[in-house]
C-alpha cells in the first residue's frame, strides 16, 4: 500500500516485548473459504449481507469459536443448516458449533447480517465527478466491519463474491468473474471467484460507473483496468507500462500468483491499496495530467510480497512494505535509465533521516500497535534499504536467488522474518543472524565520523573511523577508497568497533579517503581531515 501521509511516532527506547502482535488467535480453526454475498442499493448506504465460512478444524477437536463483526446486526447464525445461538458484542461474535468438531472437520457455518456503510471497511458515496461508488477499503482490520471473518493475516482463505447491485454498475473483485446475470428488478448479480487463499485485508470489490480497458496481456496474464469514465486518459498514461512491470518481477521473483492483474480506480482511503490481483487507486491520482506512474509499481511488487508470501503477524510488515518498495526501485533503475538506483536509494534514505522515531525505534516495533502508525519510514524506506544493504553484502547472485527461494517455498503461504533470513542463508551460505539483528531490532543507522592523516615517515596512509550514534554499534562491510589522481584502491575494511584504525601503505598522499562511495550502506559520514 501507499500511505497518504507520514505519521510522527513518539520518541520512546526500544524494549524487546511481546513476539507476536496482540490479536487474540485461535489455533484450533483455520478458515479455509469465504462465500460474501452483498447487497447494495441507491436509496440508502444500508447493506444486507450473508457470508458462508468454511472453517476447518486443525487442533486436536473445537466445540466453539468466534469471529470478527464490528457494526453490524446479525440477523441469524447458522452451522450446517440449523440455526444457533450466539452473543455479539465489541466487534466479535461468538458461538458454540452444537456439537464438538476433530481435527480435519469442516464446520460450514452461515451469518445473515445488515447494517449502514459507514466509510470503515466499506465506503459507499460519490466519487469526484459526483457519481455513486461503492468500495471496500479493508486494511488493516476493517474486514470484519463488513463481512464476518478472522480478521487477521495469519488466516488466508479463498473467497467468493456475489454482489446484487443496481444493473449500472460494474461489479469488479478479486479473481476472475464467473457470472453476471439481470435481475428482473433493475438489479444485477455479480459473481467473483478468488481461487488463492489470501488475506482478509486484500479481499475487495468495487461497484461504480466504470470505464473498463482490457484485451492486454503479459506472460498470459489478462490486464485491465476499470476507472471512472473521464479519467480514461489519466489511465492510460497510468497502466500503460503494466506488461512490462509484470515481466520483470516474473523474472527478478518468481511466477506471478494470480489469474489475472486489474487497477481500479476508487475512492480508498489511502494513495493506494494492493488488494489482491484488483488494485485499488485513490481518484485524487488521476489528475491533473499528465500523471505520473507512481505508485503502480510498488502496488504491483505486492502481489508477491504481502497477497502471495503474506506475514503471519503484523510486526513483520516491513516484509510487504520494505520488499514493495524496493522493487519499485528496482524496476525504475532497470527501466528508465539514467535514473539510478544509488539516487532513488538516496531519497529513501533522506526519508528514513527525516523520520526522527527512526533514530529510537527498530523496523521490527512490537510496541508500536497502533496498525496505521506502522504506515512509517521505518517499515518502507528503512525496509527497501534492508535489502539493499543485504545485496550489497551478498552479492547479486545469491540476492536473487535467495530472494526466488523465499518466494518459491513460501508462495500462497503465511512467513515470519526468520523464513526470509533461512532462505538468504543458504542461497549465500552465510549466517546472518547478526546482520538482521542490528538492522531490524535495533534502531537508528551508524554515523560514521571518518578521519585521515599522511604519515610521511611511514608512507602509509592512518585511517581512523568512529561510529557516533548513541544507539548502539553496527558490525558491517565498507569498501575504503582511497584516491591518488586518476587511479583509485578501493579495499574491502570490517566496522564493527566504535573506533577502528586503519594504516595502509602507499607510495603517495592520496588526494581524498571515502567510505561506501556507492551508497551500499545506510549511514551518516562526516570528515575532519
Ligand atoms: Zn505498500
């Protein structure tokens, strides 16, 4: 996702806490499948809705359970056809299944509900051409404020749509569309099958007036895009490079995990939103023209990254944000040269600097649980130059293939940060326990202070560099340049201690000392020399 705005976090000191986030799991059951059927209208932002939950049954039995409901009135609750009692209140509903259920059981469980769009979950209103539009807009845990759910990233399901609507709009969601069928009322039926499991957070639909362009494809994948009427224009200067992304993240990741590819434009809550194969785009991107790409790209990336190898636990975010953002740059620096990858990496940097929690919390923050608040630099930027700093120490080579094993092993299913580290070890045979430890756990960057003399006695070079910041040391790799005219020596040197020397012979002063010159690190330097 694309955040609208930067949050300004409290400046506190880290404290390793909890390891998971705070939702209340419950290991006994797994939805497998969602079926939401919704209806919509133009008299009212009232909605009626009946979702079917397969839940299947993965400790050793379960008589009971609860799910996600905020704001809605639940007319009937059913399992396996007959009705059941159950208590709703602060957003759950919960219920006993009548019976007990063992391990591999299906419990097929039915909830009739209505209520009123509130713009929390779902967002029904005009769009700004004055047009009725109706959107979900589910991150991070506003699902459950429209549909029934375990409402979390660690229970993936697939899902179907079946949305009644007024026969004017066009229905779009995740997954390909198996049914559109005229209702003899002025209605239409609309039927979406999502046949991956994925996150209640990227479930989506869209109903509005759309203008709908297809036809295109890459690596036979259908692209479309579905925008409001007069922003057909706007559009096209927006999608029109969608083949060529969806081919280079094949190439760099792995398959592309879904049917098909669609943007839409809509009036989401934030810039952007990568809902599942249906990508949500905020109308305010579509003037004045000519507009820009932004941030289609990184919404691309996260079909991979966060609705295919989808984090277990919100912490771990900055596996979706970091690794979108970073590919954003990578496809960017590949495609437009001479735009470079070392500048857009620089402006990621600048962001992270200005970010002033960035220099007290760690991107891994399990006290931070305000979920919007985790929208921050610290998960993006700070995340997009984890792996880059991670390539730089690694190599290429085993970069990207460390970066195929992650997403070749963990397709369709829910990681943690240490399934990354795993995968990154044995595609460069390295342990990088230490390396993740600093840059995720531990906050801030190292600001190196970098200080030369000529020992002319000696004929060598004295190299003295500190590591300034309060917060804590970094052990890292840095390529030393050392100039003398035209010709340069650059040496591999290790930083691990607050105040490293270095005596390098040398037939001459050099004409000027660097340290990562091309930008491979995260870092502050200053000179006295
Ligand atoms: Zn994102």
């Amino acid at each position: 996702m694309k955040r609208t705005a930067v949050c300004i976090l409290f400046l506190s000191l880290y404290v390793v806490s909890g390891l998971a986030d705070s939702y209340p799991r419950q290991p006994d059951v797994d939805v497998t499948h969602y079926e939401i059927s919704i209806s919509l209208n133009d008299g009212s932002n009232s909605i009626s809705g009946t979702t079917r939950i397969d839940v299947r049954i993965r400790g050793e039995s379960s008589s009971g359970m609860w799910l996600d409901l905020a704001g809605m009135q639940v007319d009937h609750l059913r399992i396996d056809g007959d009705e059941i009692p159950f208590t709703h209140s602060n957003g759950r509903l919960s219920f006993r299944f009548g019976r007990e259920y063992g391990r591999g059981e299906t419990v097929g469980i039915e909830v009739r509900y209505h209520g009123t769009a509130n713009n929390t979950g779902i967002r029904i209103g005009e769009n700004r051409y004055g047009r009725r539009v109706f959107f979900t807009d589910n991150w991070p845990d506003f699902a459950s404020h429209w549909f029934p759910s375990i409402d979390h990233p660690s229970d993936k399901a697939t899902v179907d749509f079946i949305i009644t609507a007024p026969r004017q709009y066009t229905v779009v969601a995740n997954g390909r569309r198996i049914l559109t069928e005229f209702l003899p009322n002025g209605f239409k039926k609309t039927r979406w099958v999502e046949n991956t499991a994925i996150p209640t957070y990227s479930m989506a639909f869209g109903a509005a007036e759309f203008s709908v362009t297809s036809g295109i494809e890459a690596l036979g994948i259908p692209i479309s895009w579905y925008v409001f009427p007069r922003d057909a224009a706007a559009a096209e200067q927006k999608f029109r490079r969608t083949d060529r992304m969806l081919r280079y993240f094949c190439e760099r990741i792995g398959p592309y995990p879904f049917e098909k590819l669609a943007h839409v434009e809509s009036n989401t809550q934030m810039a952007a939103m990568e809902n599942a194969n249906t990508i949500f785009y905020s109308e305010t991107l579509f003037y004045p023209l000519p507009v820009s790409e932004d941030p289609v790209p990184h919404e691309i990336a996260h079909q991979w990254f966060g609705n295919s190898v989808t984090p277990a636990d919100w912490d771990h975010l900055w596996l979706n944000e970091g690794f979108a953002t970073y590919f954003d740059a990578l496809f960017y620096a590949q495609t437009d040269a001479p735009v470079s990858l070392e500048k857009l990496m620089a402006k990621y940097a600048d962001r992270i600097f200005a970010y002033p929690a960035a220099r007290s919390r760690p991107v891994i923050d399990p006290r931070l649980t305000d979920l919007m608040k985790k929208l921050n630099p610290l998960n993006y930027e700070k995340g997009a130059w984890f792996l880059h700093m991670l390539r730089g120490l690694v190599g290429d080579e085993a970069f990207f293939e460390g970066i195929r094993h992650y997403y070749g092993l963990n397709t369709g299913k829910n990681v943690w940060t240490k399934d990354f580290r795993e995968s990154m070890e044995s595609a460069a045979g390295l342990d990088l326990s230490a390396f993740f430890r600093q840059w995720l756990h531990q906050p801030a960057w190292p600001e190196y202070r970098l200080e030369w003399d000529w020992n002319d006695k000696d004929r060598a070079v004295e190299i003295r560099i500190l590591q300034m910041q309060q917060t804590g040391l970094f052990d890292m790799p840095l390529d030393l340049v050392l100039s003398f005219g035209s010709r340069e020596e650059t040496r591999r040197i290790r930083i691990k201690d607050g105040d490293s020397r270095f005596r390098i012979p040398a037939p001459s002063p050099p004409s000027s000392v660097e340290i990562d010159p091309d930008g491979w690190v995260l870092k502050t330097v200053s000179t006295a020399n």
